[in-house]
C-alpha cells in the first residue's frame, strides 16, 4: 500500500466550475447512485457544492495523482474569513457555504475520497484535512465523458483584488477605471486559456522540482510547481485599501520558476525570449525624485560590496534582494528579518547579523542619496502600483493582437519572433506611465530572431539547422501528449 505524504497538498479552490452537459450528468450520476437518499435538503445547493469538490479532485488526480487538496472542516472557517469573505462577496462568485463539510463528509462515507482529518505534529503545527479521489472515484474519472480542458472557472471570477493591511480580501465599489482594469484582465484570461504554455524537458507528472532552501517550513520534503492547463488564471491584486498600492498581476505557474526554468518556456510550441527592466524599481525611485539614473551614470545600481562576500556574482544578488526588500520594509528590523527570510542561504551560504546588514544599509544609502528616504519608508507598494501600470499598458498592446505574453513583474515573455516589438513597446510604457524617459532593457539568453537571421546571413545551411532545432527541440512524451491535447480541444 502506498503511503501517502499529506504535506504535498494544495486549497481546494473554491473557484473551480464547468457547465459543460457532460460534466453536469458525472455530478448527477454520483449525486443520484451515492448520495440522494441520503441528502433531503436543497438538492441544488447540495449539487453544486458537489461538483465544485468533484471537479477540483478532478483536476488535481489528473495533473498530479499524489497531490492532496487541503480542506477546512470546522464550520469556524466559513463564519470568520479564513476560506473567503462571510455573506455576499464579490469573492465568493459561487456562494460557497458550509454545505462544502457535509459534501466532503458524504463523499468519504461512500468511500469516494480519501480522508485524513486535521492534525497536529510533534511542535503544534496545526494542519486542515487531506482529501483525495480512491479508486472507486478513480474509475469514474476515466470512464468520464469530459476532459481537464472542460474544466474551468467561473465567469464573474473576480480579478482585481482589494486587500487591507493584513492581506485580507475587502470589498469595494465598482468605478469606470476599475471595470476598465477587469475588462483587460479578463481578457487576458482569456487569451492564456487557449495559449499552450509549457516546458518541453518536462514529462510525467508534469511539474518542477524547485530548489531547496534553508528556512523552508519542511526542509526535507521537495516542493514542486505544477505545470498545467488549469494554473493559468492571473489577477491584479491591490493593497492597504487602496487602488494605488500595489497592483501587479499575480497567477501563473511561470511566476513561480527561476528564470533557468522560464528560459525554456515555449508559447503554442515556439520557443520564447524575456525581457525584463534593469533595476525597475531603483530607477522608478529615481523617477520620482526627478533624476534620469542611466543619463547620470551607467553603474549597476546593484554592484555594491557586501562584508565576507567576495563573489562579484554574489554581493550583486545579495545586495540586489537588500536593496528590493528596503522599498517594502517600514524600519530596519522588518528589513532585516525579511532578508533574512528571504535569502536563499543554500546558494549563499553566509552569516548575516544586524551589524552586516546595518552596514550594507549604509552602503546602499551612501551610493543612493538621492533616493535614500524611499528607504524603510513602505515606498515599495507604491513603486509597485507603477509598473504594474506599466505592465497593464503591455499586456493591453498585445491582447490587442491576441499575442500570447507571460508577466513576471518587470519582465515580460514572448513568441521567438516579437521580442523587438517587446523591447520598443517597454521603453514607450515606462515613457507613458512615468513621463520620463531612460530606461534600459536586458534579454535573457535565448537566441533572438535578429541574432538567427544576422548569423544566418552568412551561412545558410547553419540557418536551417538552428531554424529547425529552435522550433522542434527536444520533446519530453509527456510534453507531446499534452501539446495534442490542447491541439484537439482549442483547434489549433
């Protein structure tokens, strides 16, 4: 019997729905054969939260067959916030209730799902319910007449979060640039939805193992990213209230790799390049205070020296995560604990007491005067509002034209093949959003189609070759199988 390890989990999400006919007669048969007689409530209400628990465990036995869902038990959860919003919520498009418990309840007493009740370790860490499908349930899925591709979220999904000071979801009133911001996200939504996005070395289960790092809550258990149709759905997420904190657009697996995994990114199976912004954040403070960084000094506002680090390499990736972290914190202690935090120690394995860190904040404010009050001040979700303004303004360029683009914050990915149109239209947004000029782009490694078609020039054969490499590449059969299905299903 295999064990099975309840720390690989995720949330049930509440969000999952389908319409389909052939996913509404799958709820309808397990409703009928399992539970009717013993449900005399409403039949709808109780349906409904049936299909959303079905659904998910779906999903996630197809992507990953040893992933658990994580669900809250206590009728607590859904009076006081924890699982979303109490009453009428723009977050809770589906008004889940409480009839979720005795949904999951039912479905573990006909033995279709899995159980583990909530528990507590050795240190009273608290951890909610596993569930997962048996192979009752199993059976049923293969025997389905339905696909993932089915599967999906509700239309009044909500995208432009609201949160306050403690990250809370609040609620708002509905105002034009709000409904013209949704409008745009939906879209995009969209346009992901029937974008195949994946990596081609990956296999079966189709995920990444990401590295380890030191203060990981289970430091030896692996921690993976998934890679699926059904982790695409992005949102803008604001902050403290206020539609002018924060902003950017979050969701999406990609957001979740390092750019040695993004580097390999393919977009309806052409390969991709990233572009992303030189030190957006430090030049947008500089923005502020009326100076043009680049027109000033061609430094890297990162190159700073970093007590017992003599790895160039490393006092720049250091300093560089200082520096980010600077703009959010609100003294020099939060800064401190959130390097620490932060810090991946396993790739860089130094000592870093107050007196270090006080003496780097030094160094930083010492090369950058004339931002230095921007410092521990909270200015980072203020920076973030900016280029999250300056990302909508891409992304609306290329929903225009239905051209797929990924957003990692201040960068951004493409189709082999529009990267020039990118590296132009990231300059004019800065110049748009800022009205400032100055700003410096950098490409990751991928070959670009003006380097193919400048070496091509002068050895046509080697042309060829490359062309053909750079678009066939070397397919996992994993990878092919799921570049097939989403073939079939969007008629690609």
């Amino acid at each position: 019997m295999t064990v099975r390890d309840y720390q690989h989990s995720r949330p049930l999400d509440v969000h999952r729905w389908s319409d389909h006919p052939e996913v509404n007669s799958f709820v309808n048969a397990v409703f009928d054969q399992f539970l009717k007689k013993k449900i005399k409530e409403n039949t709808t209400i109780k349906k409904k939260h049936l299909k959303l628990v079905l659904l998910d465990l779906y999903v996630t036995w197809l992507n990953d067959p040893d992933l658990n869902i994580a669900v809250h038990m206590t009728q607590s959860a859904y009076s006081d916030g924890t699982v979303f919003n109490k009453g009428k919520s723009r977050y809770n498009e589906l008004n889940i209730k409480l009839s979720l418990i005795d949904i999951v309840h039912r479905l573990r007493d006909v033995r279709l799902i899995g159980y583990k009740e909530g528990w507590q370790d050795a240190g009273g860490r608290g951890f909610v319910t596993r569930i997962w499908p048996t192979e009752k349930l199993i059976t049923m899925f293969e025997n389905a007449a339905f696909g993932d591709f089915d599967i999906g979220y509700s239309d009044d999904r909500e995208t432009i979060i609201l949160r306050d000071e403690n990250k809370n979801d609040v609620e708002y009133e509905d105002k034009t640039h709000i409904k013209q911001m949704r409008l745009l996200v939906q879209a995009y939504n969209k346009l992901l939805e029937k974008t195949f996005i994946d990596i081609q070395s990956v296999d079966k289960p189709a995920r990444i193992e990401l590295p380890a790092k030191k203060e990981r809550r289970f430091k030896n258990k692996p921690v993976f990213v998934n890679i699926t149709h059904h982790d695409k759905f992005v949102r803008r997420i604001f902050n403290n209230k206020t539609f002018s904190d924060g902003g950017r657009f979050y969701g999406g697996w990609w957001q979740r790799i390092d750019s040695k995994f993004r580097k390999h990114i393919r977009m309806n199976n052409s390969p991709t390049v990233e572009i992303d912004y030189s030190a957006l954040h430090v030049i947008l403070a500089y923005s502020e205070a009326g100076i043009d960084y680049w027109k000033i000094t061609n430094k890297d506002p990162y190159d700073l020296p970093v007590e017992g680090v003599n790895n160039p390499e490393h006092y720049r990736d250091i300093t560089k995560l200082f520096f980010l972290l600077s703009f959010n914190a609100s003294d020099e202690q939060a800064l401190y604990k959130a390097f620490r935090s932060e810090l991946n120690y396993r790739e860089y394995p130094y000592s870093f007491p107050d007196d270090v860190l006080s003496e780097l904040l030094d160094t930083v404010k010492e090369h950058h005067p004339d931002i230095s009050h921007t410092i521990c001040s909270g200015a980072g979700l203020r920076l973030m509002n900016i280029d999250s303004r300056i990302c909508d303004y891409i992304i609306a360029d290329f929903v225009r034209t239905s051209t797929p683009i990924l957003t990692v914050h201040d960068s951004f990915i493409v189709p082999f093949g529009e990267e020039d149109r990118l590296n132009q239209l990231m300059k004019e947004a800065f110049e748009d959003v800022t009205n400032k000029v100055g700003i410096e782009v950098k490409f990751n490694q991928n070959l670009t189609k003006t380097q193919l078609y400048v070496h091509g020039a002068q050895d046509r054969d080697w042309l060829m070759d490359m062309f053909q490499s750079l678009f066939k590449g070397n397919p996992t059969n994993g990878y092919q199988r799921r570049l097939t299905r989403h073939r079939e299903y969007f008629g690609q």
